[in-house]
C-alpha cells in the first residue's frame, strides 16, 4: 500500500493529540474524529442503492413565519425548500434528538461518575473483553482509557452536533441526500454517545460485564410487593436510582421499601441490585402510574409522561424531578433543607425538583415510608370494572383517537357484559398514550377499567449483560462460517407495536432457530412478557451467551452501542481488520459480510430514528414496524432495478452479482407474519459460504411456507448462486423451479466489497490486510 | 369542508384533499376508465368480516369483477392459497408503493406502470402514509383510491366515513354488481 | 413432499423429555441395535425401497424402548468404502431433522426418541421415517443413484446381522488408522474461511485434520465429489518434496494460486519456516516457548491465562488472520492423535504443557508414548519458571536431550 504523505494540517494535529496517534496499539486510519463530509462520500454510495423512500406526515412546513409553506405536487416554500428535503431535515432534526439524548445522558453520567472517582478512574470491562470500546476506537480514533478519556470523546460529539444542528435552520441544506448524509453522521456519533454512557454507567455502577449469565429478575407489576412503601422511577438516567439504593441499604432499609422502574431505568437498576422490580415498557408507564400504587415518582429524563405532577396528583402520588432536562414548572428545592422538603411534600402533597441525587433519594425514601401507610393502595375488583364500564356507550370516539386503532368502546362494552376477553387482548395492543380516556364523552375512567384486564403474572427477564465478549466473538466465527448460525438479530426499540406479543413470538421463533438474538430497551422487556412452555420465557427458555439460540438482554438503550460493537468486533477480532479511525473499511465490511438485521417492531421515539439510522450507516438492515411508517423514510431497494454490484476484492474486478443482499437498510412491515418471512432474507450477504446460505434459505423459504400458503418465495432464485446454495430439504422442489426459469448459476463473490465502486479514498487493499 | 378521517392520525394537514365518492356508479366508472388499474390488497382484509363474509371476499370479488392485478401485501397470499387463488404479485405495500412512484416501472404484468392503484385493506395509519409517498411523488403519472371504510385525505379519490359495516358492504356489494355490468 | 412432521436444520438437537415420550429406539435401555451404511451393486438396490421387518410403530406401545437396525444400502460410480462413514454420519443429521423425532450417537449406539406430538400429527409406521431418509439422501448427493432403505425392529434378526456391522466398523478404524499421508495421490482444500481470512487455505490430509476440527479428509473427499466447484475441492499431491516437514509439490501449488499470492511454500508437519496458515475458527493453538525450547497447547475452551502468561483469546489475535506464523499453529485437536503432528519439530515428545482437560481426553495417545507423567498442566505449574523446574523434576525427554529429530 502506497504511503500517501502530505502535511497535516493544524486541526489534524490536534485530533492526533487528543487521540493520542503516538500510541500504536493500531495505525491510525483516514478518518479520526470526522466531521460532516468526511464519511460522505460512503453515505452516497449507500443512498445510491438504499434511496430514501419518503411518506411526507404533513404537507406543509411550519419551521419559520413565512409559512405555513404548502409543498404539495412539487411545490418550494420560501426558502426554495421541496416536500424530500423538508422531510430529510424532520429526519436530521430527530436524529440529532436522539443523538444529543445519548450524549447529554453518557456527559452527566461522565460527571456524576468523575465528581465521585476522579477523570483518572480506570476502564475495566473484565477479563473476557479487551476491546472494550469498539464504536469509539473506530470512530474517533481513541484507545479510552479512563473516564476522562470518555470526556474527551463526548466532546466530540457535543461539538458536531451543533453544527449539524446549524445545518437544520432556515436556507441551509438543500439537498435531501446531504440531509440524510448528516442524519446517518449524527447517528453514527449517536452510537458513541451510547457506548460512552454505558462504559461510564459500567465502570462506575459495577454493572455486569464479560459475564453472560446475569440473574433472571422479576417483571410486571405484579410482582411490586404493594404492602410496602413504593418508590417508581421513570427515565432513563442510573444516577438516581442508584444512589436511592445506596442510600435504602446504607440505612438498613432496602427489605421494607420497593424499589420499581418503568422503561429503561428499570433495566439499569437491576443490572445494579437484582432485587429491583421492572414494572414493564414505556406503553405501561401511564397505565401504573394511574393505579397510584407508587407513592413517590422520581423522573430523570427520556420518554417520561410530560404531565407527570398533574397525573400524580389525580392518585395522591409524589413527584419528584431529578434531572434539568424535565423540571414541570416545579419548584427548585435542590438547596432547601432536606426535611422541610420532606414536610411539604408529605403534609402539602406538593411535588418538587431536586437536582442534587443524594438529596433526591433520601427525600423520595423518607416520603415514600411517610405517606404509604396513610395511602389506600388497591386495583379495582372485577364487579367495580363491570359497573365503571356501564357508563360506556360505545360511541366509538376512542377508537377515533387511539393511535393502535382499538376500538376500545367494543371491549369496555364486552366488559360490562362480564365478557373480559376482548379486553384483554386490547391490553395487549395498548401503547398508553391516554388519549381514549381523555376524549370519552362520558368519562369512562378506561385505564383504571384495564386494570382487569392486566395480567397478574409475573414473568422473568435477565439483567442487561453489557457488552458481548471477545471471547463469544471468537467462538462464534466457525459456526457462521460452517452455517450453523444463521444470523445475530437485535430485538431493540420502544413499545409502539400492534400487539406487545408480535416481540416475543419473533424472539421465540428465532432462538429456535439458533438465531443469535441481542435485546434491549423496551423490546427486551416486551419480548420477556409472555410465557411459552413451562410457563417460561425467553430468557429462561434459552441460554444467554452470544452463540446459536442464544437470547441475551444486553441492557438499556444506551447498551445498543454493544450490539453495533458486536458487529465491529466480529470485523476486528475475528477478520483481523484494523478498526482505528477507520470507520468507512469497517461499516464496508459489515455491510456486505456480516449477516445482522436489527427488528425495532414498535420504535417511536426520535432515539429510536438515530439508533436505528446508525446501525444503517455500518451496515446493518432494520425491520420497522408499521407505526414508522410516520418517521417519514425508509431506505428501499428495487430489487430487480437497482445496481448490485460489488469489487471482488480477490480477483480485484467489478462484478454483478445481481444478488439483493441485504434488499433493504430500512423496511416497514404491515405484520408480525410478514416480519418473521423477510427478517431471514435480510440476514443474507454476498460472502455467504454454500453451507450459510443454504441455513439462510432454509428458514426463508420454512417460514414463507408456514405463513404464505406454502410455496417458494417469488425472489428466491436471486438468492441462489450454485446448487450448493440450496437447503437440503428443498433440493428437489427449488431445483425443478430453477429449471423452469432457466436459471444460471453464477460464480459467488470471495470477498465483496464496495470499495472500488464508488470514489473514495480507502485504497482496495485496505480490506483484505 | 374539510371531511375529518374517522382515524384522527390520519387528518390532513395540507391544502389538497382527497374527492369523496359516494355513488357506487361513479366508483365503478372511475376504475373501468383506468387503462391498467392495480388492487393492493391489505392485512386487514384477512381480519375483518362484513355481513359474515371475509372482507378478503370482498376484495378479490372487486378485482374479478373489474379483471384487476392484485398484489398481495403482508401475509395476504397465506390466506389467498388458502381460498384456491394466487395473487399477481407478491410485494409489501412500503414496497409497491416505491415501485409505482416510478414513472419508469413496467408494473405488475410488465406492460407499463400502472395509472390507478386502488387500496383495500391496510391499517390506515400505514396506508395514509403510503398515500401520501404516491400524493407527493406520483401526482404525475397515477391517481389514487381507496376502498376502505374511511376517509383517507391523501388520496385522489375516497370513499367517506362510513358509521356501519353493513353501509360500507353495502356500497362495495354495489360497486361489484356496476363493475360486472358495464364490463 | 407432505409429511406429517416438518423437516429442517431448525429441529436438531430438540430433546424429548419423559413425559413427552412416545416411543423410543435402540438407546441405554435396549440391548442390541445399530445402524450401517452398506455399498452395494446397483442390480442388488431396488431405488428408494424402504423395506420395514418386525413390529411397526402402530404395533408399538406408548413409553416402550425397542430395538432397531437401520441398514442404508447405496449404489452409484462414484461412491466407495470410504464414503460409508460419512454416509452413515448422516443418518444422525437426518434423523434430527424430523420435528418430534431426536437422534443421538452412531453405530452400535444409536438412540430415537420420538415425541407424542408425531403421534398427535399423524404418524402410523415407520416406512415414513425411511421414505424420509431416502428424501433427504437423494436430494443432497447426486452421487448416490441408489438407495434402498431397511429398518428392522426384530431383535433375532437385528442379533444375526450385528457381526456384519462390528465387522464394518472395525474395518472402517483400522483404514482410518492405516491410511496416511502417503498412501493417497490426493488431498482436500478448504477455503471456507476466506471470508475471515482471505489468504488461508486449509490443507487436509490423512494424517492432517481441518483446524477448525470439523472437516477429515474422509469428510473432505465427500465434500468434493458432491460439490467439486464448491470451497472444498481436490488437491493432487504432487511430489513429496520433504517426507519430515511434509512438503508436497501439490500443497504448494495450491498455497501459491490460493492465498493471494502470499505464499508458495508450506510445511504440513512443522510449526517452523513454513507452518501451516491459521483461519480464526482453530480448535487450539500449539505455542512455542522459548525458556524451555518446547510447545504447549491450548484449546478454545481453556477460560485463564496458559503457562506463558497470555489466554488463548489474545493469542488467537496474534495468530489468526490467514498468516503463517512461526512457532504458533492453530490447529484441530484431534492432529494429537496424528502420527505427523509437528514431527519434524519432535511432535508429542516436544510438547510439555497442556489443559488438564486436553491431557484427559487424550491420556490413550499420550500414555502409549510414555509421555503421561512428563508433561504439566495448568494446576502443576503457573508460569514459565515453574514449568522449567517441573520439567526439569519430571525429566522430561526433551529437556533431557533423549529426543531425537527425524531427518
């Protein structure tokens, strides 16, 4: 390879500082810490395949006070902005939500955790994980050492998002391309802001690490133990609820308070004390929260009610705000004594923000035993929900209003008749939002009625594991490369799906088929809220190491940056790719040789966008469910149109290899069915050996007989390179089809790659070593 | 007036509304004119009965009727097999909607693309918002309409809110019997 | 084909319980059963006959252990006495892809338990199970032109056909014990792992299973013959250049039109100069240590750090990536049992650690050289220092100087 030397720049020579270049534990790749147009050149060529499919949500734009701008029927607003480019900057905007959710999240981590042992405090992921940080050695170049590295790190990406933010104001971007370009390098920093914060919450909580097998903890609301004083949290964000721990045991009191957790922060607190209870994903929060079971609330930040204090106070619960990023108009208490805080908060059931941890849990502990004896505490009897649901006329506005479509008014209805399972079943396809109850004509109270209709099991999920280890990198080489291993999926996303079963069902139906199956967030809670045979779950059904069948909760949101450092992983670790500041070499890689496909079946959030459009931008497809449809744009191919060819890296020739691998980065499917068909066709790439792509095939074409009418699927044949491809089991079937389209066999691509297809200037060699 | 879809997510927040049909007649006109009409079939319709009868029914009624291309989206084929047919095409409806945007696509039966796409059956949430993909991206070359029991402000052509089942039957039973007479 | 079980690679290794037992074959409980592949004359098969003697399933009660011979007669060209193993092997993977139905072990160990569920579903007689076999056997190999299917429930006759099959078997040992590396004009390539590893090329050889300990040169040869373009093809031999390092002009050749032209030259039977290349999917890797001038070996498995400081996770990041590396081999486990393993570097007499596991699973090998009490596990010694000492308390050969090289 040819030594390219040229004059570094100031600016370069001072990201070669801040990464410290002159440590070679890698050479240091074209890319440290790059900006808007460095990774540009690969986001074209992604685009030129993948090209953004948009479902504009609004017609008009409403950003600035020349408008409201109609861009209907090719129309420009003011600003010379048309409908694609308005909708790629909505995409810019929510990724850059998500983005800074992660980054503020990991920073105030950062600082919480260096107040209390110093930016010196060592990185230690345990003895099975060397490469502790993949996404952040690859993006920016850095081997972090310590917490104060970590600093470094999200300083980075707090610089680049204001100027991708700057891009977002009025006569900026024009091209819906470069919009999307800049969604994918927020998402891309989105990844590193993830892995900083759980690094930090890791190291600093002690959370599991280069372990697999976690505890099973327990999950539903059932298994709060009600008789004594509860405190819920809501968030995302440990720094709390840890020190709320701390502070329960401390005082000898963790056994008479319940310590429970809604969405995220649920899954970080039992990664911290496996006695914490989850009460389950984002679409129960309104739902608990309406039983006033919790006496005292505590939110830090993300996906929280924003009407908390007035829903609290409707149950006669206590809030209190911990985070500045949702202060609710409350009173600042964070200097006050901390018992006069107490004393309102008990006598003038006043709510409050406290911003200081330490004063938050202490306050929220001596609350919550105050006030729970003097608290009626009781889900409703059926009779009580039977005569609630009387009141209802079935006048269909809730189904106007429900963002599911549930016709709630039939199974209030039911209901009051003493039939109790349509409303179970809408139980089930509830997301929480409230709007039923709050447009009903007649008042039903319809969340207090669900109570009935909620199941009083308890199921078992596994604590949030953390990274995946070197060591079950290595191991899992031979099984992909033999075809035993069909594909690693992440189950991962927030709860906006048709039904909460849709996650288990595809989880189950995978693991089975020796799938590797990574979760996290609100799907691995929902994927853990369904009981199979024996009464277990997933978690309990199969083993939680990364290797075939393997079900693992690797934790909360933040913890999806392990599930892509998986993927650099089995690049860097297994293919012996060097990964420093050489972010291009390894997403080309995963794109075309790694066989990984993330299922957000109920994302919602603008979190969820950035995730999703970082683990696009290395390469990796995600199969949406049908609410994101209303994120606005998908990245589709046209299978038969669209331009398949790769470098064979190895003959060192273009070629076509006409094969649609993988068909598409970001897909929407109507259903759970169709889901289940396409995930196993999104897991092919074009460097598959006979036997791979032959286990690929087999459960594409099994799963597209079970729920298509039996069968081969229409596209088959372009998966199908030599007869070796074929699954055994339908040899004969597939051979007779491929006879009647006189179809040829072609020769399978060594090593593919992009690279070489598209100016850039990573060199051809740069991918094999 | 503004008409509100019966699914508030579905309101229009634009200036360019769907025309509401409501005269099986002048639906049956509207199809017969197109020269390469194409059916969508949707999810629902393997869920939804009106008058006992699989809304599914109802649907491949519709295109043999009108001898319409019907592309099977989801897991609607399972159920067609089922019921002794096979739909013309097999594609996602995020999928069909991304090839009929391109005014250059031969269509379902590779004899050019096609210049009415008519939906039946997806949720509606997902199915405004592929109406709005073709609204802003489509105008050019192909109208769009729907057959499904509400308003859908993205289309070129709806039917309104029905408030009963037996009242959107009804108009698709009609809608059937005018296609077949003035073939 | 319409069975009343689904079949597929996603129902292997589902275990019946006891409660879910319906009827069981051969296993711990019955006295004789086996199973055997058998190569017959194309005039001697009648194609895709399946042929059931004794009781059938519908004559069997629920929960009963029964004994069964199941008998693969094949005919074609191509195929001979050494594809029987591998034919035969597949009768465990076919079995285990019938849902409800669970196959364990080989040969004269062989063990179904099927699931009340196939009842459930359906199943009558076993004729289904063998018609499925049958399926399954044509659709993979072309070189199979034809088959004939026989499953025996009949105990007097499944006792008076055994010695055949013990005689089949102990036939099959000796060949595999025999047949070395310069007994056969060809060996196997392997390049599944290029992926991975762009320059590496598995040579298999007789005496030289795969790394990844999963493909034999049996294996190697079936592969090829049913599918000769695939990544596992055929490499004439070729002149035998060094008999002690195992040089071959044919593995050299295929070295120099297969790893990209990184190298020309390799060495089958020495970790020095020329060693074989390394993928990532190795079972073990053989390490040289300098202070003592010998090898360990280390296993995948193996979870703390080796005698020389290092887990064999961070050794197998400096051996692993396609690359010849010298005094590091990543290796299958079974090449201990090879008479060639490292020979020209002293094979087994120069080996002087190993995990207490390793040394156990191959005590046979190991004490048949006198080697047992000569070389240190992981709980004798925990460095190089104490191993020198160890060795030095063992009297191990090497370190004695007793060991003489080949030439």
């Amino acid at each position: 390879m040819a030594e390219v030397v040229k004059e570094l720049t100031r600016k370069e020579k001072e990201i070669r500082e801040l990464i410290r270049a002159e440590i070679p534990w890698e050479p240091v790749g074209p890319t440290p810490m790059p900006e808007i147009a460095d990774l540009r050149s690969w986001d074209m060529r992604l685009l030129k395949t993948y090209k953004p499919w948009y479902a504009p949500f609004c017609d008009l734009c409403c950003l600035c006070t020349y408008g409201k701008c109609d861009l209907s029927q090719g129309r420009r607003g003011a600003c010379g902005l048309d409908i694609a480019t308005q909708q790629a900057r909505i995409i810019l905007l929510a990724c850059l939500m998500g983005c800074s959710a992660h980054a503020a999240h990991g920073g105030h981590i950062l600082e919480h955790l260096i107040e209390k042992y110093g930016a010196d405090k060592k990185i230690d992921m345990g003895t099975y994980i060397e490469l502790e940080a993949p996404n952040i050695r690859t993006v920016t170049g850095l081997k972090p050492e310590t917490l104060g590295d970590l600093k470094t790190v999200i300083e980075y990406v707090y610089k680049e998002i204001t100027h991708l933010l700057d891009s977002t104001h009025f006569g900026q971007e024009g091209s819906y391309l470069d919009y999307e370009s800049k969604a994918l390098h927020a998402s891309m920093l989105d990844h590193v802001g993830m892995e900083v914060a759980d690094i930090a919450q890791i190291v600093g909580f002690n959370f599991p690490t280069s372990v697999a097998d976690t505890p099973l903890v327990d999950m539903g609301w059932a298994s709060v133990d009600e008789s004594k004083p509860v405190i819920l949290l809501v968030g995302h964000n440990p720094a709390t609820s840890t020190t709320i721990i701390d502070y329960l045991r401390e005082n000898d009191l963790y056994d008479k308070v319940e310590v429970a957790g809604i969405c995220c922060t649920a899954l970080e607190t039992t990664r911290y004390s496996d006695r914490a209870k989850i009460v389950g994903p984002l679409s129960r929060q309104l739902f608990y929260v309406r039983t006033g079971i919790a006496d005292v609330i505590v939110t830090d930040e993300q996906c929280i009610r924003t009407d908390m204090p007035i829903e609290a106070d409707n149950v006669d619960s206590r809030v209190i705000a911990t985070l500045d990023k949702a202060m609710y108009g409350l009173e600042d208490a964070t200097d006050w004594d901390t018992e006069e805080i107490v004393k309102q908060m008990v006598e003038d059931k006043k709510h409050f923000a406290i911003l200081n941890t330490k004063k938050a849990a202490e306050v929220a502990a001596k609350v919550a035993l105050k006030i729970a004896p003097q608290r009626k505490k009781r889900w409703i009897t059926e009779e009580e929900a039977i005569e609630l649901a009387k009141k209802c006329t079935n006048c269909g506005i809730c189904e106007r209003v429900c963002p599911n479509l549930i016709n709630i008014g039939d199974g209030i209805t039911e209901l009051a008749k003493g039939s109790f399972d349509l409303i179970k079943e809408q139980f089930n396809q509830c997301i929480g939002c409230g709007k039923c109850e709050q447009e009903c004509p007649n008042k039903v109270p319809i969340f207090k009625i669900m109570q009935v209709a909620a199941s009083k099991e308890t199921w078992k999920i596994r604590a949030g594991r953390g990274p995946v280890m070197d060591t079950e990198i290595r191991n899992v080489g031979a099984p992909i490369t033999l075809g035993t291993i069909p594909g690693v999926l992440a189950f991962v996303g927030c709860s906006n799906y048709p039904d909460i079963d849709d996650v288990a069902d595809m989880v189950y139906e995978f693991a089975r088929r020796k799938y590797i199956v990574t979760l996290t967030g609100c799907a691995a809670m929902a994927a853990g809220m369904k009981k199979f045979e024996n009464g277990k779950t997933v978690y309990e059904l199969f083993p939680p190491e990364f290797d075939a069948g393997g079900v693992l909760n690797v934790g909360s949101c933040v913890s999806n940056a392990h599930i892509s450092g998986a993927a650099i992983k089995i690049a860097n670790i297994f293919a012996a790719l060097p990964l420093r500041a050489n972010y291009e070499v390894m997403a080309d890689y995963v794109f075309n040789r790694v066989g990984a496909c993330g299922v957000a079946w109920g994302a919602m959030s603008q979190k969820a966008a950035s995730i999703g459009t970082g683990f696009n931008r290395l390469g990796i497809p995600v199969l949406l469910g049908p609410h994101s449809s209303k994120y606005r744009r998908l990245y589709l191919s046209r299978k038969e149109e669209d331009d398949w060819t790769v470098m064979d890296a190895r003959k060192r020739e273009i070629v076509d290899s006409g094969e649609p691998s993988p068909e598409h980065l970001a897909y929407v499917c109507e259903t759970k069915e169709k889901a289940m068909v396409m995930i196993p066709k999104l897991c092919i790439r074009k460097n598959d050996t006979p036997q791979g792509r032959s286990i690929k095939l087999n459960h594409y074409i099994s799963l597209y007989k079970k729920y298509m009418g039996g069968g081969l699927p229409e596209d088959v044949h372009l998966f199908i390179r030599r007869d070796a491809d074929i699954p055994l089991v339908y040899k004969k079937e597939v051979r007779a089809y491929l006879k009647e389209i006189d179809w040829q066999p072609k020769e399978p691509v060594g090593l593919p790659t992009l690279i070489g297809t598209y100016p850039t200037k990573v060199p051809l060699d740069a991918v094999i070593h | 007036m503004a008409v509100v879809p019966f699914h508030r997510v579905n309101v229009l927040t634009g200036i360019k509304a769907s025309r509401i049909i409501e005269d099986p007649v002048q639906c049956a006109d509207l199809i017969l004119k197109a020269r390469r009409p194409l059916l969508v079939l949707g999810a629902k319709l393997i869920e939804w009965s009106v008058d006992g009868k699989l809304a599914l029914e109802y649907a491949l009624d519709i295109a043999r009727a009108a001898r319409i291309p019907a592309c099977g989206t989801a897991h609607v084929k399972g159920k067609m097999v089922e019921l002794g047919v096979s739909p013309d095409s097999v594609y996602d409806v995020v999928e069909i909607v991304n090839a009929l945007k391109d005014p250059d696509w031969r269509g379902v039966k590779k004899e050019g693309n096609h210049d009415l796409v008519i939906f039946l059956g997806v949720r509606s949430d997902l199915e405004e918002q592929c109406l709005s993909v073709l609204k802003h991206f489509a105008y050019k070359h192909l109208r769009t309409m729907t057959l499904d029991k509400y308003y859908f402000p993205h289309a070129n052509y709806s039917l309104p809110n029905f408030k009963k089942d037996e009242q959107w039957g009804g108009f698709l039973e009609e809608l059937m019997a005018n296609l077949r007479k003035e073939r | 084909m319409e069975w009343h079980s689904d079949i597929g690679p996603q129902y292997e290794g589902e275990v019946v319980r006891k409660e879910d037992l319906w009827i069981e074959f051969g296993g711990p409980k019955v006295a004789r059963k086996f199973e055997l592949c058998r190569l017959k004359s194309p005039e001697q098969i009648e194609h895709e006959k399946v042929e059931i003697i004794g009781k059938d399933i519908n004559e069997m009660e629920e929960g009963g252990s029964y004994p069964i011979a199941i008998i693969v007669d094949v005919a074609g060209e191509q195929l001979d006495e050494d594809a029987l193993p591998v034919l035969e092997r597949r009768i465990h993977m076919f079995a285990s892809y019938i849902e409800d139905w669970y196959h364990m072990n080989q040969r004269a160990d062989t063990w179904i338990r099927v699931n009340k569920t196939a009842a459930k579903k359906g199943w009558t007689t076993l004729k289904e199970f063998g018609e499925i076999l049958n399926f399954l056997y044509t659709s993979e190999m072309d070189i199979i032109e034809k088959i004939q299917i026989t499953l025996i429930t009949d105990p007097d006759l499944i006792e008076k056909l055994y010695p055949e099959a013990k005689a089949a078997y102990a036939a099959r040992d000796q060949r595999v014990l025999t047949l070395h590396d310069e007994d056969v004009d060809t060996f196997y390539g392997c390049v599944l792992c290029q992926s991975f590893a762009p320059t590496h090329v598995s040579i298999i050889s007789p005496d030289r299973i795969g790394n990844c300990g999963a493909i034999n040169w049996f294996d190697g040869r079936a592969a090829a013959k049913i599918d000769p373009e695939g990544p596992i093809f055929a490499i004439p031999r070729g002149d035998l250049i060094d008999p002690t390092k195992g040089e071959y002009a044919g593995a050299n050749q295929v070295e120099r039109e297969r790893s990209l032209g990184t190298y020309d030259r390799v060495y089958l039977y020495s970790a020095f100069e020329h060693p074989h290349t390394s993928c990532g999917c190795f079972e073990a890797i053989v390490f040289y240590i300098p202070e003592v001038d010998a090898f360990g070996i280390v296993h995948r498995a193996f979870k703390g750090k080796t005698v020389i400081g290092e887990t064999f996770s961070h050794m197998a990041g400096e051996t692993s990536g396609g690359r010849q590396v010298e005094g590091r081999l990543g290796t299958g486990l079974e090449q201990i049992r090879s008479p060639k393993f490292i020979q020209a570097d002293g094979g087994l007499h120069r080996m002087v650690w190993m995990p207490k596991e390793i040394k156990e699973r191959y005590r046979e090998t190991i004490e048949a050289k006198g080697l047992w009490d000569k070389i240190a596990i992981e709980e004798d010694v925990a460095d190089v220092d104490q191993l020198l000492k160890w060795l030095d308390e063992h009297q191990h050969p090497w370190l004695m100087g007793q060991v003489e090289l080949p030439t």
